[in-house]
C-alpha cells in the first residue's frame, strides 16, 4: 500500500460564512496540510473531479458514487507536493456531495462548522461575492421574495446535510467557532486533540486581534 494512502483527509465543512475558514487556519498552524489553496484554504484542484449542474444542492439519495474519487484525489495531492503529513480538505461543497467523499474516505474526519443561522445570514447579506440570492433569476426560481429568505432556506439545506451525514454513520466532530469570541478555545483544543494534533500555543495570539473586532460590533 502506498504510503498516502495510511493517511486519511481531514475534511472540514460548513455553511458559507460560517467561519470553515478560521477552522482550516487553526488546523494550518498545528501542522496540517492544504496543499494548492486560496487564502480561503480551498484547494479547487480536489474538487474538479465533480461536475455540478446546478448551483443548488443535489438530492443525495440521487448521488450514486460509482467511482471512488480517493485515486483521483491522492493523485492530485501527490502532484501538489504532499509533504506526508495529515492533510485537510476544506470547503461547503464537502457538505453538499458528502456520500461521494464519505464512500472515497470513508475513515476520514470530518470537522462539521456551525454559526449562528443569523449570523450567516446578515454575513451572506454583507459580503459582495455571495451572489447566489443576489440574483433575482434565483429568487423567482425558488419563490423567494427576498435574499434573506434565500439564505435562510440555503442554511436549512446545509443543516440537512449535516443531519443525513451524522445519521449514515460520518466519524465527524460539530465546531462553534464563535465561542473563540468570548475566549473559549476549549472546543478548539478538544478538536485539535481529537484529530491526534499538537496545539499551537500561538493560536490565540494570532487570533485574538481578529476576534477583539468581532467584539467591538457585539
């Protein structure tokens, strides 16, 4: 057996905006792996082995893996310079085609985010490239009035997800990244240690200046 393959993905997910970002940064800096991302920790590479025909959420009783994606995928890390350590797969997608992973990493972590459905809201809202419900085509096409009424039903999907992957037997952990906000890193830690990981003692002095922000708006 090919040494990459004794270690299985640490695969982290969650609803946009619900700070999977921050969560693949901490895993960053205990030594974890992401290969070719984006400052957002999205390796785009890994995910092009799945074509989406539509920007909303497939039906996952529709999704029949019938090729496994892990050759693929430890191919493409392999290409990536794979430094031989634990390594993380980060993005929503993971959430939204979770059988076809969980049938091609089926011993894999999953580290599920969660926030405040709000929060992600009023985030979406905010953010000048969650477009999805900015589009009024999309609004109509699902008889929304209004983008918070989009965003709401697209958390409610996410949640479903998570359920339907907790239910099939998915080794996953949930995360509240805002708990950092009032300076519990308690669940934090738990998960480092929970993946086998070392914590990084700079983890809240790199966080903190962020999360004091976070503070000032409450």
């Amino acid at each position: 057996m090919n040494k990459i393959q004794k270690i299985n993905p640490i695969l982290v997910t969650g609803a946009e905006r619900s700070g999977s970002t921050l969560i693949a940064r901490i895993l960053d800096m205990c030594g974890v792996w992401s290969g070719d991302c984006s400052r957002m920790y999205e390796n785009d590479k890994l995910f092009r082995f799945i074509k989406r025909k539509s920007p909303f959420f497939p039906d996952s009783k529709l999704i029949t893996p019938f090729i496994s994606l892990d050759g693929l995928v430890l191919n493409e890390i392999k290409q990536q310079d794979w430094n031989g350590k634990d390594w993380m797969v980060k993005g929503s997608k993971l959430a939204q085609y979770w059988p076809l992973w969980y049938y091609s990493f089926p011993n894999a972590k999953w580290i599920i985010v969660r926030r405040r459905t709000g929060d992600i809201i009023q985030s979406c809202i905010k953010t000048g490239y969650m477009k999805l419900f900015k589009n009024p085509d999309n609004l109509e096409l699902l008889g929304f009035e209004d983008e918070a009424q989009g965003w709401l039903w697209w958390v409610h999907q996410y949640e479903k997800k998570f359920i339907e992957m907790m239910q099939s037997g998915v080794n996953c952990k949930v995360v509240w990244p805002d708990r950092m906000v009032v300076g519990d890193y308690d669940q934090i830690k738990e998960m480092v240690d929970w993946l086998g990981l070392k914590w990084n003692d700079k983890i809240p002095e790199v966080f903190e200046p962020l999360l004091e922000k976070s503070r000032r708006v409450a």
